[in-house]
C-alpha cells in the first residue's frame, strides 16, 4: 500500500519576479490568494514578510534606485509593516542614472541633516520625517491610506507628539502639502482623545516651597497648636 503525502509548499521570496514562476498568470494568481502585493506587472511583495524593521527595510531597498532614500508611505511600511503601499514613494536629491521603475515615484526633495537613517542598507526618513510627509498627503490619499488613528498610533510608538510635527512643517514652509500638514496637525490636536494619548507620563513635579506666612490657595489655615512652654533646666546645687 502506497501512502502518498503532500509536499510541503514552497516559501515564496520576500521579492518575487514573475521570471522565476511557473508561468505567466502565476503572479496574478499569488495576488488572488493573498499571498502576494503586485508593485507592478512583472514584480510582487511577499505578505508573509517577517514583522521585523531591518527584514523590511531589505526588501523595499531591493525595490528603490541606488542614493534614494524611503518616503512616505514605504516608510510608513519599513516602519511598522501593514499592507504593503501600492505605489512607492522615494526622495532623490539628484536626478537617478539607473532605470527607474515605474511603480516608483522619485521626488526631487532635500532632506535637512538627521531626518534619515540607514537601516540593513535602505536610507529611510526618520520617524518624525515620515509622520510629516503622512501628514502632507492629500486628503482622499491620507484618508485612505493611512487614517487618523494609524497616524496617532504611528506617534505613539516612537515617542513623538503632535507639537513636534507642527514645529517641523513650521520649518519647512515651502514644502508641497504645507498648508494641508499644518491644518490637519491642528486639527487632530484639538481632539481631546488625542491630546490624552500624546500626553507624556511625567514624574509629578516638585512642590515648591511657599515664602513664609504665605499658605498656598485654597488651603485653610489649621487649628492652632498649642505650644508647651520651654524647659527650665534646675539650678545646679553646689556641695563642698
């Protein structure tokens, strides 16, 4: 008696081709199954991406142009993971040499000194960098995309708040989506949820001393004590 068994199925790539698969509708049939998240018509992501920043931070560095740095929604990714963007977002001060594909939209955009880091080979914007440029999309693109609370939770996590971001679009007046940053920051800080949630826990403050005589508002005066009267040392009795 033969026992036939299954074959275990074969781990997809974090990147895959369409080149290396069976055949020409395997890609599209990975997407329909969920498995996969097409960048464009010859390249996917895989959806089983390990929940690590340096594991994603590999494969989106595969996906972008040599001296470009992460922005946006990738960022967004290689930060906290979620569904993979469908059009990928990098800042580039020159302009590319190498063949740009066109899942990828180069933005020619400085980047003031600290607002990226290296991490396993990719240059992605800084925490606070991303939360700026998130808050400077479009309405409908935000919306959609991202949301108010991925982006409070976004704050949360890296121990940013919503002061911090104003100051940076304050900085960068001349960046495209100011005045759509700057209101929708002011916006979400109004929210009393909100303000609860990026309110730092602080160790309470000292208590400061009062001047002599005065008793701090609102407190009453205590009821008199009353005082014994000093002690008398006895005299001291000579003999001899």
């Amino acid at each position: 008696m033969t026992i036939h068994t299954a074959s275990p199925p074969i781990p997809l790539p974090d990147v895959i081709h369409a080149d290396e698969l069976p055949g020409p509708t395997a890609l599209a049939w990975l997407q329909r199954q969920g498995k996969a998240v097409l960048v464009d018509a010859a390249t996917a992501v895989s959806t089983l991406v390990p929940d690590s920043v340096p594991r994603r931070a590999e494969v989106a560095a595969r996906l972008l142009p040599r001296r470009c740095t992460a922005c946006g929604l990738l960022a967004l990714w290689v930060w906290e993971g979620g569904t993979f963007p469908a059009r990928l977002e990098a800042l580039c001060a020159q302009q590319s040499k190498t063949p740009v594909p066109h899942s990828v939209r180069l933005l020619q955009r400085r980047l003031a000194p600290g607002e990226s880091m290296d991490i396993a080979g990719l240059e992605v914007t800084t925490p606070l960098r991303t939360a700026v440029d998130l808050a400077c999309l479009p309405d409908d693109v935000f919306d959609e995309r991202v949301g108010a609370g991925h982006f409070v939770t976004f704050l949360v996590h890296h121990g940013l708040s919503m002061h911090d971001c104003l100051v940076r679009v304050e900085q960068n007046c001349r960046a495209v989506g100011y005045g759509t940053g700057r209101r929708r920051l002011e916006a979400l800080e109004a929210r009393p949820e909100v303000r609860l949630l990026l309110t730092p826990l602080r160790s309470a403050p000292a208590r400061r001393r009062e001047p002599a005589g005065k008793r701090p508002a609102g407190c009453r005066p205590g009821p008199a004590r009353r005082r014994s009267p000093p002690s008398v040392p006895s005299p001291v009795r000579r003999t001899g």
